[in-house]
C-alpha cells in the first residue's frame, strides 16, 4: 500500500526470509551481503529476473518460478 502501485508491477528483495510472509508473490530472498569482494550474487543473477520481469505483464508470475 506504501508503495502505491498495482502488485503485480512491485518487486522486494530482501535478504530476511521473514519478511517474505508480508508479500509471498512479490518477494525475491537473497543471502545476506557479506561485505566481500566476492559477494556478486545479485550482479550475477538479478539482472535476468528483473528483465523477465519488465517483459512480463504480472511479476508475480516471474518470482514464483524462482
């Protein structure tokens, strides 16, 4: 409501699983940042959802395959 868009165009990405019980269908977890160099998971593979989910009418339907 916050955000005051239609859920099927909001994604979250966060790295605590709790917080995924609010917005199960818009929700993507991530592991927790470790502060590293080496740390590139969200470079690594959030680029392609967040793309699939610009081409897709309902992101919804994007995370649930995840």
């Amino acid at each position: 409501n916050a955000f005051k868009r239609p859920e099927n165009e909001i994604i979250l990405v966060d790295d605590n699983p709790d917080l995924k019980v609010f917005h199960p269908n818009n929700t993507i977890i991530v592991p927790k940042f470790d502060g590293s160099q080496n740390d590139t998971i969200l470079i690594k593979w959030l680029p392609e959802i967040l793309d699939k989910c610009n081409k897709s009418n309902d992101v919804r339907n994007v995370i649930k395959n995840i």
